[in-house]
C-alpha cells in the first residue's frame, strides 16, 4: 500500500480509506479485491 501510495503521490491510507470492500488484516497488511488491486497496478 505504500508503494502505491509512493507511485500516485498520494498517502496510502488515502487509497485504503477510498478502496470500496478493503479488508484490513492484522499486522496492517491489506487485502484489496483484485479489481482494485488492477485498478493500482494500471
């Protein structure tokens, strides 16, 4: 997540809080749903 926060220039909490059905799992790993995680990767 901070990698692509890094990439858009934007904080990566940012992007979770904005991403629809984020799951936050424990040790703030993120699981993104794989449209999402396509959508960051371009």
């Amino acid at each position: 997540v901070r990698h692509f926060g890094r990439l858009l220039d934007i904080p990566g909490y940012q992007i979770v809080r904005d991403l629809d059905r984020t799951e936050a799992l424990p040790g703030n790993c993120f699981l993104l749903p794989a449209s999402s995680f396509l959508y960051l990767t371009g």
